[in-house]
C-alpha cells in the first residue's frame, strides 16, 4: 500500500460520538457522494452504523455495512457500501441524544487508533465526526476536544513534550479563514494566553501550513484583541506589547503578516467572494469565538476545521452532535462532505 499514490490511500473517517448525528451523516454521503468517498472508511463498532444507516435509509432501500479487517480493503468494496473497521467495540448501546462514558470512550478511542495510523503513514489522514466534550470527560479523558487529543498523541509518537508540537486551530469555509491563538478554554484565560510568543508561534503555523495549502506566500490579517484594536493603548495594551512586536517579529522573518486590525472589520476585509476579493488569505484571531463566530455566521454546512502544526492532516465539519435532532435523519452532511474533501486535498 505505501506504493500507492496518496491520493489514493484510505482516509479513516471517525464515526464521533455514538449518540449525536456523525454517524447518520456518514451514512449519508455513502449514500448520497459515493464517488467523494472512495476509498474512505469509518473507524466505529459495526452496529452503530448498521443503526445510522437505518436511521437514513427509512422507508427506503437499505444502505450495506460492511466489515473490514484492513484499510486496505475500503476501496475494493461496491459503490455506496459503509467499510467499517471495528476497532471499537460498542460495550452497551448509547441511546440518542444522551450524554454517557459509553459514548466518550467509543469516540476517544477511534481517534486514537486513526491518529496513530496516520501518524505511522497507514492512511492518508482523518476526518472526525463530532464528539462530545462532556462525554469525553465522562469517559475520564483529560482533553477537552479532538485537537488537544491529537497533538497528545503526535507528541508521543515523536517522543517530544506536548509543548514542543504546537497546533492551531483553523476554521475554513469558501470565503474566509480563521487561524486560533487559544482554542478550548475559558475566556478569561484565552486573554492571557495573547501575549507575544504564542501570537509568533501562530504566524508561523498559519504560514508554512497556508503556503503548503495554497502554492504561494499567504497574506495574514491579525486581529487585535481589543476594541478598535486598542485605539492607540485607549483600551487596552495587548496590542501594544504583545501583537504588534509579534508582527513585527514574523515580517522579519520573511511571513507576509499585517496588523493588528480592529476585530470587528478584518473578516469583512478578508471574506473573499465573487464581486470582491478578500485581503487576506486568512485572519489570525486571538480566541475562540473572535475567529469563529465569523465563519459559522457565512453557514456552518461549508464550514470545515483544519488542525494545524500535526504531522498528518485532520479535517472535520463545522459542528457539533446535535443532540436535538440525533436519530431523526434530519441531519445535514455538507459539512462532513467537505471535511473530506477538504482532507483529499491536503494528503496530497
């Protein structure tokens, strides 16, 4: 298999956690994009998606779960049939819409067994479906979320500290890019993690990740952390002392960076659209909700999140478990669909 083109190697699509919506969606693009998702797998207990499948199909006719012993096999099976590779074993069945360990566990572990996979070059890279924060935790796991998970376990393949793998969060749909200083934590920490280093440290991924991505040099619009980015130190100094010398810092490295710009005008700078192009390649925010409130406001069925600074390429949709609609087929796939193309993409 390591002979194979990397565009063909199999992609591990994690089925997330048992009681929200990720494997309904699953099901649906097997169902709906089978060419999209040639060579794709899903790494889950086989009967959680016999039961998504069901959950899809209705009325209609059946959709075909089959079980894998290997990757490999994923892309020699018929067109819209689910290969599932049952690296996980359902202990008990998780009811829809439930917060349990049961589900945290199923939901860690698949991660787990794609990221190292990945990371020993078995498939071309992952994409996972929404888990629940509150489940993992239940699940006694210490991460609050995917990429916290995966930088774990990049580190440990490596045999380096966590710290010394450092990873960024970038949301992504077809008109605008965010890239994250701080990801899964409280406010009030995300604003004392804004200081100069970790604002260098994000440049610099954003930087080599987009110019891998694109072909070319990105142009990178940072936020300002305060209102009117400071207004000259008026309302805050965060960009006096810690984002404009980071700035400052990667121009001198040859990174094309500008800023800091008023938070509440960048992403309408940067969205980029038919009439007007955007000015930026991506924005660098400062936390979480600064970067992707914008991008989920322009519809969260295009939007996909990218990890940025791992030694494999992770994808996955723009949403949650939506535990309120888990079970009812309502569900929408877009997301997920291109998550994974998002993921073809960047294996190469």
């Amino acid at each position: 298999m390591s002979s194979a083109p990397t565009s063909l190697r199999p992609l591990a699509i994690t089925a997330g956690d048992p009681a929200g919506i990720g494997p309904e969606t699953i099901a649906m693009l097997f169902r709906d994009a089978p060419d999209a998702l040639r060579g794709c797998f899903v790494v889950a207990d086989r009967a959680v998606l016999r039961r998504a499948a069901a959950v899809v199909a209705g009325a209609g006719p059946s959709i075909p779960v089959a079980e894998i012993a290997s990757p490999a096999e994923a892309p020699g099976l018929p067109s819209r049939c689910i290969p599932v590779l049952p690296v996980v074993v359902a202990r008990a069945v998780v009811p829809f819409g439930t917060v349990s360990a049961e589900a945290g566990r199923q939901a860690a572990e698949s991660v787990r067994w794609a990221a190292r996979a990945a990371l020993r070059g078995e498939i071309a890279g992952l994409v996972t479906a929404p888990l629940h924060k509150e489940a993992l935790h239940a699940a006694g796991e210490s991460f609050p979320g995917h990429t916290e998970l995966l930088q774990a376990e990049a580190a440990a393949f490596q045999a380096l500290p966590v710290a010394q793998v450092p990873v960024r969060m970038m949301l992504a749909n077809d008109e605008l890019r965010t890239v994250l200083v701080s990801i899964h934590m409280s406010l009030r920490d995300a604003l004392d993690a804004v200081n100069a280093d970790s604002v260098l440290q994000t440049l610099r991924i954003a930087h080599r990740s987009l110019a891998r991505m694109l072909g070319r040099p990105p142009r990178l619009g940072v936020a300002g952390l305060n209102p009117h980015a400071g207004e000259g130190g008026l309302f805050g100094q965060e960009e006096i002392l810690h984002i404009a010398p980071a700035i400052a810092a990667a121009r001198a490295e040859g990174i094309d960076a500008a800023g800091p710009f008023a938070p509440d005008t960048i992403f309408m700078r940067a969205r980029d659209t038919a009439t007007r192009p955007g000015e930026f390649d991506a924005v660098v925010a400062m936390y979480h909700d600064q970067g992707l409130i914008p991008v989920k406001y322009l519809g969260v069925e295009q939007g996909v999140n990218v990890t940025l600074g791992l030694p494999l390429v992770r994808t996955s949709p723009d949403h949650g478990t939506a535990f309120d609609i888990a079970g009812t087929g309502r569900a929408d796939p877009s997301s997920l669909l291109a998550a994974v193309r998002m993921a073809r993409v960047l294996a190469g």
